[in-house]
C-alpha cells in the first residue's frame, strides 16, 4: 500500500469574509450564518461598492 495524502479541502466560506463582513452577519444573524446569507451579504456588499466606485468615476470626470 502506497500512502496517499488526505484529499484537500475547501477552505470554509467564513475564511473568505473580511472581518467587518464577518462582525456584521454575526450580529445579524447569530447562530445561524449559512451560506446564503453569506451569498446575500456579499452580494449585497458588491453592489455598494459597484455605486461606491460609479460615483467616484463621475465626480472625478467632472
């Protein structure tokens, strides 16, 4: 028998969380963060800094 290494895993969802988005679902959501509240949170984060970065653009073009 040949020794195989363990198969790798997927890092766990929260480790891809900042920490601010981590203290906020935490607090939102306590006990219960399961990935679709992470998907929403993200998602939600993405379109405030999609609008974040769309304003920056038009103010600095002006």
């Amino acid at each position: 028998m040949t020794d195989t290494p363990p198969p790798k895993r997927r890092p766990p969802a929260r480790e891809l969380l900042t920490d601010t988005a981590a203290r906020i679902l935490a607090t939102r959501y306590p006990g219960q963060v399961r990935a679709v509240v992470i998907e929403r949170a993200l998602q939600r984060m993405a379109a405030a800094d999609q609008r974040r970065q769309r304003t920056a653009a038009r103010r600095s073009s002006t």
